[in-house]
C-alpha cells in the first residue's frame, strides 16, 4: 500500500508498507527499525513484539519522544507489560497497531511537527 507520493516536508516518512518490509522515503528497510522525524536506527534487534523487555525502552527513549508508536507486523499484538510500563513511568504515551496503521499515524504526527518516535518490528528473513 503506498502511503505518500510526494515528500510532505523535511522529515523521515513512510511512503510504503508491506508485509516483509517499509520504505522510509525511498529506502525499503526488511528488519525491524526505530523511526523519527530526523533518524531511522536500522537493525532494531527485536522480531516479536512477545520479545520485548524493559531493556527496549531505553533504545527507543535515546530518540527523545513524546509519544511512542510500536507497529508489531501485519497484525496488532501487545508486548509484555513490563516494556509499556517502561514509558509510562518516563510520562510517555505508547500505542500499540499493526505496521500499516504506525506508519499511517506516524506520517500524520511528524507532519505535524510532534515528536513520535515509531518502533516497527518485521519478521526475520
């Protein structure tokens, strides 16, 4: 599904959201990766949103968010509690979807200028 085809403004966004992958401008990236307005971290080191612990967070808080969305592949599925509570004691909201619908919502809030950070999990090769 495309989602943009023009650049919107001067920010990382996602134009296209697959299955097994996401372009980010005009680079499709296969493994999971933390998105913001300015930086993509490639190779985020996490292929099940089940995997995730309080050790995550920090990885995902060094990009400085105000709001976190984490797209857990083609379906929601909520991670543990101990990685949502993790940002909640920090004072930052978290929203768990599907890729499709982070991506859509994550192109919306940095268009808006918001500080959201996406956390995008694709499955292993």
């Amino acid at each position: 599904m495309d989602l943009s085809l023009d650049r919107p403004g001067d920010y990382l966004f996602v134009r296209r959201v697959t299955e097994r992958g996401i372009t980010v401008v005009d680079r499709e990236l296969t493994r999971s990766f933390l998105l913001s307005p300015e930086r993509a971290v490639e190779q985020w080191p996490v292929t099940d949103a089940r995997a995730l612990t309080d050790g995550h967070v920090e990885e995902v808080l060094a990009l400085k968010p105000e709001l976190v969305l984490l797209g857990t592949g083609i379906r929601q599925q909520f991670p543990p509690a101990a990685f949502m509570a993790g940002f909640l004691r920090k004072g930052i909201g978290v929203e768990v979807m599907d890729n499709a619908a982070a991506a859509r919502t994550y192109d919306l809030l940095a268009g808006e200028g918001r500080r959201v950070v996406a956390a995008f999990i694709l499955p292993a090769d």
